[in-house]
C-alpha cells in the first residue's frame, strides 16, 4: 500500500475531527495546516457552555424545513471553519490552508457540493488563508483559492454555501 498523499492526510484528519461534531444534519471538521504543522481543529457545536443539539434531541432548522444555505442565524452551532479559525493565532495562519471534511450525520455520505458558507468564507478570508481543500469523496477533492472568494464576492450577487 503506498503512501497517502498530503492533501487526504489532511482531510482524513478533518473527517476524524467531524466525528466530534453535535449537529443533528451535518457533521463537520477543519484543519488549519501553515507550512506542513497542523494548527488547529474545529468541528460543528454549540458555543462552551451552551447544550448541543444533539443534547436537547432537535434541529429548529429542521423543524422549520430551512433549506441547505439559509437562516443560519437560527442554528445553534458554531461551523468547523469558525471553530478552527477561533483556535488559531492569525500570524500563524496567513498563507496557510484550511481542510474541510463533511459527512451527513445521518447516513455517513460525504456531503456533495460541500462549501463553506458565506459567513466563514468571511472568516477564512479575514484569518489570511490562501486555500480551502473540500473533501468530495475518500479520495478526491476541490481546492479553492481564497482570493477567488474575494474577487467573486457572492454577498454582491445572493448566492450561499454550505
């Protein structure tokens, strides 16, 4: 067996951090990687203190039918990307990468057309990170450039993530 190459070492590194998450829909992790060194990590869950979705047993974004991309200002959880973002220290993340890894808490399945949403895009962009690597399958993903959210600012044109 050969070696894993080290775009799917990171991202297996964010789908075991996704195992942490508290989301009833989705479960998320990132890895923050600068120069080779991992960073840090987040997964999807309420703020300390707060109970967790999977704690209190719903979803009012599921009660209320909102679709994927919308109201995220009713979700109890802070995103994976958020999460890392808050761990990390800026200087150490400028020109580093961010690894994305989601899966569907219910059947396992890799979450298809994954993207970050508007709102850590914001934050990606804001932290210094040069690229976000989306985990499409085990094996194959998307490599975003950041600075292409920033030329292609969707807040202009109302198109959503995530």
């Amino acid at each position: 067996m050969g070696r894993r190459d080290k775009a799917n070492y990171y991202l297996d590194l964010a789908e075991m951090v996704a195992q942490r998450s508290t989301c009833l829909r989705k479960h998320y992790g990132a890895v923050i990687v600068n120069n080779d060194e991992v960073i840090s990590t987040g997964y999807v869950g309420a703020p300390r203190g707060r109970k967790n979705c999977t704690d209190i047993g719903r979803c009012i974004r599921e009660e209320l039918h909102v679709p994927r991309g919308e109201r995220y200002e009713l979700c109890r959880s802070v995103h994976a990307e958020m999460n890392a973002i808050i761990s990390a220290a800026r200087e150490r993340m400028i020109g580093g990468s961010l690894y994305l890894a989601g899966v569907d808490a219910r059947t396992g399945e890799y979450i298809e057309n994954s993207n970050s949403c508007s709102m850590c895009k914001r934050a990606i962009i804001n932290a210094g990170l040069s690229r976000v690597y989306i985990r499409d399958t085990k094996n194959e993903y998307r490599i975003v450039e950041v600075e292409d959210w920033i030329r292609d600012d969707e807040s202009l044109e109302g198109k959503f993530g995530y």
